[in-house]
C-alpha cells in the first residue's frame, strides 16, 4: 500500500509547474530580505567534497550576495552541537539538515516553521504538515555483498536467506540510532511481517551475531568493499552505485522488502539569518538544487529531477518498499530501538 501512494504521489506531483531557484524566479521579497542579511549558516550532514561544496557553489553563483558558511557532521553530534548552543545562548545556525537530527531539535522547541514553495506539489509523504522538515533527498536502504568474497549462488535473496548459517558472524551494519540504521531495520520487518513473525525472525537473526560498526553508512560499506565484511546489511544503495562505477567489487541486493526514507532540512527558530535560510532551503528542493544532488550521485526528493541511475529507486513492478517517514520513525522509536538493544547488543 505504501509503494503503491509513494507512486500515485509522483505522478500527480510530476503534473505541477515546475520551479527552479534562480534569482528571477524565487519570490523577490523573500530574496531581498537575504540579500540584506548577506550570510547563512548551514549545519549539514552531507558528505561535503560529493554534495556540500557543489550545493554551495551553485547557491551562490544564484546568490551573489549571500554568503555560506557550513559545518559538517554525523546527525547525532549536528543534534548534540546545536542542542548545547541553545543551552549555551543561542543557535548559531540557520539551517539543518539529516534525517534523524530533526527529533532531538523539535522535542528542545528549536524548529521553526517554514513550508518551501518549491515543495508545494510534492507528495505529502515528502513534507511535513506543519512545516517542520522537507525531504531533500531519498534514501534507498539495502544489503550489500563483496562479490570478490561472496559467489553469485551463494547471494541472499530474501530475508530469510540471512539465516543461512554460512552468514553467521559474517555480516555487520551501521550502528546508527535512526530510520536508515539498525532501528529502520526492524522497523520494516515488524511492519511488514507482523509483530509475532517479526519478532520471531528477529530472534533468529539476532542469533547470526550482527556486528555493530559504530560508523556511518558509507564507512560499513566501504569495509564491505575492503573484504572486512563479505555481508552488509542498511547501506544506501546510491552510495553502493557510486562505488560500482568506480569499479568496486560490490553488489547492492533488492532485497524486498526495501526501506525508503529521506534526508531532510529544516530551519531553525531564532536562526541570525531566517530569511537566508529560508532561500537556501527553497534552493535545496528546487529544480536546480535537486540536479546538484543528482549529479552528486544522491536520489533527489524533488519529483521532477529523476536519479542518475532510476533502478536505485523503484517505481512500479520493481522491488516492494517500506516507506519509513520522519512521522513513522518518531511513533515508533522508542520501541524499536529497545528491540536493537535487547537483542542485538
């Protein structure tokens, strides 16, 4: 049922007129109101020699007159610095962004509302109703294997070829408290199995000894790749792709069901620059910054600017997904990352 409005969502959104951020076209008064305040503060969780830096360029080649000024980080220490600047006086950032960073900073008060025009037809999966977050990119959970390591017959297919005892000890994921960790793994199983066999599965599973790579995404799969790990489990598949077209000798699995879930930004209250940050976030969901994260090698949200690669994202007839929203994630939080550490640590 979620695949099929994910699509329905698409179609009807690829019918809005489309809108790219340039100067001529961004609502004039919201760009003079930036253009005075000359300066936005971006804390990000995106790689930044693949997206930051080419997001910001092409940002301020639309914006001359604003300046950007970025700080890098995983989502939980982005969550932690801008929760202890608050406590401090103040947040020093007008924008951020990361899937999982949003929770913490909306439970301390510190997000503001701001729905961006760009995403006004988007599929309402994509944005929040009160205009806390949009989507700026998706991510397409997957298992990945080392086809050095691993033989074309020996490949799991389903969730229960992760059984196998030849997988016992042998397979390790991300140790991320998020949608796109360990949790959203459990998540789609029990969401899609059932409490009763998820649960069950889940034990058996547990029982295979996961290891537990206190990393990002793109770490664990690059020890996949470097034989550390012939097995991966909650990798981005755009990240395997991009390490396939360099020549990596590894293979992202279709393994239904897939989990969908987002990168998103959001702007932050008492932010020293509101209205900046307000234009860069239009900018991010606009055509034209949505082909910046696509050229980068990341999904874009935006439904009028297709990936590099459509296969990373399903569509109709391809591989069953679990759409695991901001909204689903926070109702069920707090259960699933109970089960992870009851049973997998």
């Amino acid at each position: 049922m979620q695949r099929r409005t994910l699509v329905a969502g698409l179609a009807a959104a690829s019918l809005a007129p489309s809108r790219s951020a340039t100067s001529q076209e961004m609502d004039s008064a919201l760009v003079d109101a930036a253009n005075r305040e000359g300066e936005v503060v971006w804390y990000t969780t995106l790689i930044v020699g693949q997206a930051v830096r080419p997001l910001v360029a092409a940002f301020q080649a639309a914006y001359p007159k604003i300046k950007v000024s970025f700080v890098p980080g995983p989502p939980v220490e982005t969550a932690t610095r801008l929760l202890n600047e608050a406590k401090a006086g103040g947040v020093r950032a007008d924008v951020f962004d990361g899937g999982s960073t949003f929770f913490p900073l909306d439970q301390a008060g510190l997000v503001d509302t701001y729905a961006p025009k760009a995403a006004a037809g988007w599929p309402e999966t994509y944005r929040d109703a009160q205009g806390r977050w949009v989507a700026t990119n998706l991510y397409v959970l997957s298992p990945a294997v080392n086809t050095e390591l691993v033989s074309a017959g020996d490949i799991p297919k389903t969730l229960d070829d992760l059984l196998h005892p030849r997988w016992a000890g042998k397979m390790a994921w991300p140790d991320t408290p998020s949608a796109s960790g360990p949790p959203g793994f459990i998540g789609n199983v029990l969401l899609t199995m059932g409490q009763e066999r998820g649960m069950a599965y889940l034990q058996k599973l547990a029982a295979q000894r996961i290891a537990n790579v206190p990393a990002v995404q793109r770490v664990v799969l690059d020890q996949c790749i470097s034989g550390q790990y012939p097995l991966v489990l909650s990798i981005y598949n755009n990240h395997a792709q991009i390490s396939i077209e360099q020549g990596a000798p590894v293979k992202w699995l279709p393994m239904e069901p897939l989990v969908l879930t987002f990168g998103t930004t959001g702007l932050l209250k008492r932010a020293p620059h509101p209205n900046a940050g307000k234009l860069l976030i239009e900018f991010l969901v606009s055509e034209a910054g949505q082909r910046v994260f696509r050229d980068a090698g990341y999904l874009p949200a935006n439904p009028k600017v297709p990936p590099k690669t459509p296969e990373l994202v399903p569509g109709p007839g391809g591989p069953r997904m679990t759409v695991i929203s901001p909204a689903t994630y926070a109702a069920h939080e707090a259960e699933w990352l109970g089960i992870e550490n009851r049973l997998f640590h």
